[in-house]
C-alpha cells in the first residue's frame, strides 16, 4: 500500500526533485573525487568547470528547474571524471583514492 | 485600452532590444573565448577561460528562455574574465618552435687512412691496418702465448687459462693441481689421487707387506672389491720396488666346511695375484696358496675374530738381486 502511494506521489509531482538532487550528488562525489587527486593544480580547466557548472545545477533547481539542474549537474560530473582522467594520465593519483590527505601528502 | 497596448508593446520592443543587445554581448564574448583559445588559453588561463565559457553557455541558456536579466548578469561575469583569458593567453602564448637547420647529410667517406684495403667507413680502426676478419683491425698481441688476447689478458705475461681471464689457476700447495680440482688445496698431492697425499696403506716389513686395510672380497666368493684396488695397487709397487718373490696367502673362519674354506681361500689368492699382475707385477714372482681355516690369527668364537681370521697376507719368500 506504501508502494502504491509512492508510485503516486511520484506521478502526481513529477520524480524531478528527486533525479536532480541525484544527479547533482553523482556530481558533488565526482568533484570531490578529482580534488583528491590533486585535480586543481593538473587539470585546473575541467576542475573549474566542474565547480560552475555543479554551482549553476544547485542554482537551477533552487529555482525549481529540475530537468535543467540535472543536465547541467551531469555536465558537471563529465567534466570532474575528465579532470581526474587527466590527473591519472600525468601519472598522479589515481582518482579512486580516498579524498581524505594528510598534510605531507598535500605538499 | 490603447494606452495599455501602447505600452505593452513599448515593453516588447524594449524587451526585444535588450535580448538583441545581450546576444550581441554574447558574440562578442564568444569571439574573445575563440581568440584566447587560439593563444592556448587552456594552459596559461584555465580559471579564466573556465569561467568564461561556463557563464557564457549560461547565459545563452538564459537568452534562449527569453530571461535577458540572468544572460546579462552571467555576461557580465564571462565578459571580463574572456578578456583576462585572453590577456593571459598573448603573455604566455606558446613558445616559438624554433625550426632546426636541417642535419647534413652524412657524407661517405671512401678514402682508406691505414691503406689496409678497407674504407675508413667500414673501418673499425681506420688508422691501424687491419685484416678483413677482423674489420680493419690489427690482431691482438698474446705475449705468453696462453690464446687469451693482451687486451683481455689480466695476467698478459703468464699463461694462464681462458676462463680465469689468462691467469693461471691458483694453487697454494703447489703440487701441480689446481685448488678449484684440488680436494685437498694446502698437502700436496698427485693429481691421480685429485692432489691429496697418498694414504700409506700398507707397511713393507722384512719378512712381509703388512697391510693396514684388510682386502675385501664379495662374500663366500672371489670377487675383490673395489675398495681394495688402492691397497692392492701399493702392494703392486711394494712388490716391484723390492724386487722380491711374494707368496699370497689366503686364509677363511671356521664357518662352513673346511674343504670349502680351503678351496674358497685358494680362489682368493688366486683372484690376488691376477690383480697384481694385471698391475704390472710379475707373475713368476708371486704365488698363491690357500691356506683355508687351518691358520687363524684370533678366535673364531667372536664375530671380531672370524673377521680377522678372514685375510690375506703376503710373505716375502726371498730377496733376488
């Protein structure tokens, strides 16, 4: 009967809150995941546009525009897995890591 | 009424204009991220390029939704940091490859310095004559002889072996084996006995050769065993050396028959005195009797008995001159 009423209230509203919070959580990791790999000193570009672009998402679907906070949070996520692809292809890192660093390992 | 659609359309035409205005803001916005792109902005500016481009797709999103206020507002954040882009970008614009003169080509020599018939091409050493074999270069002088070359000898002056660089092998007892085959390096010894001492195993006395290890047969045969052919060896020279007739004497234990002892006995010195002269003795110097159990030497009630009892002997029967 719970099920019933969450199919419902999902077709009534619309599942969009849902996918785009998702969706821009997918992307918060993925960034999170390429500042750990050092991502901001060797691949400053994708970084950057990781971090506009999640902050442009947050931004979206405090305006309710859930369909586009969710494209451009997955935009996001795209350019924060580049950026740790290219941190891995320099030989640094490997994004998988933990994010979690020590002070000497920052240095 | 009219003076509402009068100003409705007012707000059309201003609304119109604006969002022509920001497209052109836009284009021209656009224009700067291409150019900074060009001067590899990517590496010299990328914050600035990022949020250039970042802002400026935000805003064409806005334009696109008829939202003119949020396309400015991102404008004006692309706008300035498109120009720093770029300004960073013509700073640190990509380094001049400076194109290197062309390498000359290589020229080939096809004179012959040393005269040795080779060209100094495919000479390796064209200003020593050398034979062909050996492309262009000398043979290699070997001093002592020794087939390892000078330039590889470390002992150039002594012959010496090629596997221990043309120096000879050490040898600290210096009996003429060398300490890597010598099984004992520091007593000279023969290299038959692989340069250990010869174990003295036998004493000549006047009226006899004792020995000091007993011979060893198979058992109730006439077989020796190989554990005797160094004792039956010095007997060999012992006999030669002293130049005298030998008798070899076979005795057995009292265990079994007597005829069989004496006969087992008998068979034993036999097979003695074959060895020995195989060896190079004499035959006519030796002679082979079988005494059976007819003279022991400790008591056959004890096991140590009988195994002395079983034995050889030889006596001396007479010095010839």
């Amino acid at each position: 009967m719970a099920r019933r009423g969450t199919i419902l209230a999902c077709l009534l509203l619309g599942c969009g809150p849902l996918t785009a919070t998702s969706a821009i959580d997918d992307a918060d990791r993925a960034l999170v995941r390429a500042r750990a790999a050092d991502s901001e000193r060797y691949a400053a570009y994708e970084t950057a546009l990781a971090e506009l672009y999640l902050a442009k998402a947050r931004e979206e679907q405090g305006y309710a525009q859930y369909g586009e906070a969710r494209s451009l949070a997955s935009e996001a996520q795209r350019f924060a897995n580049a950026a740790s692809r290219k941190v891995a292809d320099r030989g640094g890192e490997p994004a998988s890591q933990s994010p979690k660093r020590t002070a000497v390992q920052q240095r | 009424m009219t003076r509402a659609r009068i100003a409705a359309c007012c707000c059309l035409l201003v609304a119109c204009a604006a969002g022509q205005a920001s497209r052109k803001r836009a284009d021209a916005v656009a224009a700067d991220i291409r150019a900074a792109r060009e001067q590899n902005a990517e590496a010299c500016a990328p914050q600035e390029l990022a949020v250039a481009e970042a802002n400026l797709r935000f805003a064409q999103t806005a334009l696109d939704r008829g939202d003119s206020r949020r396309a400015d507002a991102h404008l004006e954040s692309a706008a300035p940091a498109a120009r720093d882009a770029l300004a960073k970008a013509k700073t640190c614009a990509r380094p001049a490859v400076a194109q290197a003169e062309p390498a000359p080509a290589p020229r080939v020599s096809t004179t012959d310095a040393d005269g040795d018939g080779i060209p100094d091409v495919d000479d390796l050493c064209p200003d020593v004559p050398g034979s062909p074999e050996r492309r262009g270069c000398p043979l290699l002088t070997d001093r002592d002889r020794d087939g390892v070359s000078d330039d590889i000898d470390r002992c150039p002056d002594t012959p010496g072996a090629r596997d221990n660089f043309g120096c000879p092998w050490p040898d600290r007892d210096a009996d003429g084996v060398a300490d890597k085959d010598d099984r004992c390096p520091d007593e000279p010894g023969s290299p038959e006995n692989q340069g250990c001492p010869q174990k003295v195993l036998i004493v000549v006395r006047k009226d006899r050769i004792e020995l000091k290890q007993q011979i060893h047969f198979q058992p109730n045969r006439a077989v020796i065993l190989s554990d005797s052919y160094d004792v039956l060896g010095q007997v060999a020279q012992a006999i030669e050396a002293a130049n005298v007739a030998i008798r070899i004497e076979g005795h057995t234990d009292n265990v079994g028959k007597r005829k069989e002892n004496l006969k087992l006995s008998q068979a034993r010195a036999d097979a003695v005195k074959e060895y020995l002269v195989q060896q190079g003795c004499e035959a006519t110097k030796l002679k082979a009797v079988g005494f059976g159990q007819k003279r022991p030497i400790a008591s056959n009630s004890t096991r140590a008995g009988r195994t002395l009892n079983r034995r050889v002997e030889f006596r001396m029967e007479e010095r010839k001159n």
